[in-house]
C-alpha cells in the first residue's frame, strides 16, 4: 500500500536511541587548503582509509548532531542546521581542517534526508538524527593536518535518548575533568568523548543515569553532563554555565534558553558553584538526543538532593514549547525551522508530467548555484489547502506553458450564522489569496533555465533535449 511504501520497516513504539542503520549516506572529499568539493549520496556503508589517516593516529575530526522531523502535515523539517554548520566551521578551524561552508553543509544535510524519507518516523515518534563528520582521512605520520578530508553524513531514525526514565540522576565526578582552559571542549572534536566513557560507565554501574563534571581549573563550579548542557532554576532565575571555551555551545541549549526569556524567565550564563546546584529548585538538560530532560536527583560526595519535575516543572514546559516547533505543532515564528518545497505525489491521480519532472530537477540544481535559493529543496507529498493558502509562492507547469507563476488562489468557504427568530443560514464568502511573482519569484528562475535548454542558448548538460538531423 501507499502507507506502507511511505515508510521503512520500523518498529517506530520500540525505537530507542541507538543506531538503525537507513539506505543512503553523503560523502565527500577533498585536498587540505582546496575549496569544498561536491559530494555524492552513496549506499550506507563501510569506508575505507589508511592506516595512516589523521582521524586515526591524532583524532583529527569533528562531529555534529542534529534531527528531521516529520510533521503531522507530512512536511520533513530540520532543527536549525545552519547553526550546526557554524558550529563546524569554528571546529575546523580549531583542529586546522577545511570545513564545507555553512550553505554546503545544508544542502549536504538536506539531500542526505531526502534519500533517506522513508526512515523518518511518523509525526509523534521519533525523529531522523543526522550526524556529520569531518575527519582527516588522508595519511600523515608526523603530527599535522591531513593532507586530504572526507565529509561524511548518515542517520538513523531514533526515540528517546533516556527511555523510560521520568528525570536523570546525576553524579557529580569530582575525579575527572572533561575539559580544561585552552584546549577542546567547546568545540565538537571526537577526541573530547571517549575520556568520559570510563566515568561514565563507573556511574552507570552504581546507578546513576549520567555524570556532571566541574571545571578543571577550580573544581569548584558545574561544566557539563557528558553529552549535554546544563540548566539550574532558582526563584525566577534560569542560570547555566558560560560557554568560554571548556564548555560546547549547544544550539538545543541556546534555543531554551530563549524560550525561557520569552516566558519571563531572567536567564543567565555565569559560574554556577556546586553549592549552588546543591540548593536549586530545579535541574535539568538540554542536547539534540534528549532535547529537554528533568534532573530528578543530583548526588554529590555522599549528599543526595532530589529536584521538582513533573507537569509543573519549568523543564516540561520548555520541552514542549521546543517540541511543539520542531515538529510543526505551532507556528514556527523564530525560523528555527527549514522547511522542503513540496509538489503533490504522482500516485496514480496525477499525472506525471515531464516539464513537472524536469522543474523538480533544476529546483534542486539551484542550491548548488545561487546562495539566495540554497534553502530550496523538492519534495513529492500531499500538500493540503490549508498549506496552499500558507505558501509564499505558487507556480504550474507543464508542456504548453512551461513555467507559470500563480498570482492569486481564491477558495469559496461556508460560513454558519444562525438568527434568533430567523432560523439557521449558510452563507458562502470567497477567501482570496495573493502569492509572489515577478522577477525574484522562484517560477521566473525556472522558466529561464529550462526555456534556456530547450532553445540551445545554454549547454544541455542533462541529455533533455534531442536533435534532429537535416535542414529545417
């Protein structure tokens, strides 16, 4: 069936957070100091390196996290991808690497979800994680930058990071440091994860849920959880440690704390003590896996504090109101959202038009052409009035007209009133809607490349057009 077709085969109440591996991958690579070279969607795999390789021998690599929703609308969203690029790009230049630039990063993150559709969960069940790396793939004995990098992404549909558990319990480890001054905690180096697993796995086996490390050069303040950031709610102050270099920025961190402030929450970033956490009312972290999640009871030494989760708590509510963006719930007023320009499916009541295949196309190709248009993706799905009537722009295509900007759509609606004494009328009113066109419109772009094929004013690169031998 359609349905069936419109998925993979998941098991999506079941899904945890642990890797589900899906069809396709991106990869691409290039020579240190050379400009980002495009890359390709291959079948998910193994790759293959040299013993040699920077990523191998000196850990010469970066990774991001981010997720794709699916809305209940059927539209696939992404969380904020230009903030992970960003975020690359600093980690690049941190670890002296050629990072893709942020619109690259994008476009790569955006096709890679694309191939990979069907694994998106259902709206409500989950997400699609993403995760890039860029590592050092080229040979290098001496300690340097590689002489070649490979920019990689793949996914995996994933639930919730902490399954089952109604808030975290917390360790504080006053033995090991994460991170110290000068060197890599705030960016996002692969190296700064596996010295955590050992305390990790220590807390885990005396039950804890995760650990909380202070900073290395007092051992006095909180930094981070070992894959999260960390919040403390006293009276009507959100405070959370600064990130100053030891501590990674996290867009899921940044995106709360702004929401905090906008329900009249004073939030700060600054040292906050262990005796501080101590004494908080309420606890709790923020990270791309777990997106909001309630401390239920921090352990320090041999004291124990339990905090306030539950419906009431701040930490519910955040995670809601992120939530309710993400997956398209509420209006997204902020443009934390990126959204995919969508066509209705060909599924046996439409027709599959040619030119409509050929636009869909090129509506792709200009992502790697035009920085106004990167954001521009294609997607095949039910597209609802109520969508219709929210576009930014309309346009048509087909043989006769090729390209055609739709100026206005008009929708005739029935409107119930009911008259004391009168009885009950239906009366109908016209709502009329009005799109963009013109020069800048999308429509006019696509019109001109494929008018610009078919007339031989530029090169068909794409085998569309077939010649005709002999004289006119």
């Amino acid at each position: 069936s359609d349905a069936d077709e419109k998925y993979a085969d998941v098991k999506w109440d079941e899904l945890g957070f642990s890797l589900v591996p899906t069809d396709y991958m991106y990869v691409a690579k290039y020579k240190q100091g050379e400009s980002f070279a495009e890359g390709e969607i291959v079948p998910y795999g193994d790759i293959s390196m040299s013993p040699c390789a920077g990523i191998l021998n000196y850990g010469q690599g970066l990774f991001e996290g981010l997720k794709a929703y699916r809305t209940e609308d059927g539209r696939i969203t992404l969380f904020r991808p230009d903030q992970n690029a960003l975020r690359m790009q600093t980690g690049a230049d941190r670890l002296c690497m050629t990072p893709p630039s942020p619109d690259q990063f994008v476009e790569a993150v955006k096709q890679t979800v694309l191939a990979n559709n069907k694994w998106v969960p259902p709206p409500g069940k989950g997400a699609l994680y993403i995760r890039p790396l860029l590592i050092g793939t080229g040979a290098v004995l001496g300690v340097a930058s590689a002489p070649e990098y490979t920019f990689l992404i793949y996914t995996s549909p994933v639930g919730n990071y902490h399954k089952g558990s109604s808030g975290l319990n917390l360790k504080v480890d006053d033995k090991h440091r994460r991170a110290h001054s000068g060197g890599t905690g705030g960016v996002k180096s692969c190296t700064n994860y596996s010295p955590v697993v050992k305390p990790l796995l220590e807390a885990k086996s005396s039950g804890f849920s995760d650990v909380l490390f202070l900073d290395a050069a007092t051992g006095k303040n909180i930094e981070e959880v070992s894959t999260c950031n960390i919040f403390i709610l006293k009276g009507n102050i959100v405070s959370t440690p600064p990130t100053s270099g030891t501590i990674l920025p996290g867009i899921t961190r940044k995106s709360i704390s702004k929401l905090a402030s906008d329900i009249g929450y004073q939030v700060q970033e600054r040292d906050v003590s262990v005796e501080e956490l101590l004494e908080a009312e309420e606890v709790f972290c923020t990270g791309t896996a777990m997106v909001v999640k309630a401390v239920e009871t921090v352990t320090f030494h041999e004291k124990k504090v339990k905090y306030k989760t539950g419906e009431e708590a701040l930490s519910t509510k955040l995670h809601l109101m992120l939530t309710n963006i993400q997956m398209g719930v509420v209006e997204d007023n902020k443009g934390w959202m990126e959204n995919i320009v969508s066509i209705p499916p060909t599924s046996g009541n439409i027709l599959p038009g040619i030119t409509r295949k050929s636009i869909s196309e090129l509506a792709r190709d200009i992502g790697y052409q035009e920085s106004r248009f990167v954001n521009v993706e294609v997607e095949e799905r039910d597209v609802s009035v109520e969508e219709l009537l929210e576009a930014e722009e309309i346009f048509c295509a087909g043989t006769a007209m090729v390209v055609k900007a739709v100026e206005t759509f008009t929708k005739t609606k029935p409107f119930h009133q009911i008259f004391p004494n009168f009885g009950s009328y239906i009366f109908m009113f016209e709502c009329r809607i009005t799109y963009k066109i013109g020069e800048e419109a999308l429509s006019t772009k696509l019109h001109l490349m494929l008018t610009n094929i078919q007339l031989g004013v530029v090169e068909d690169n794409k085998g569309w057009v077939v010649e005709i031998d002999g004289s006119v």
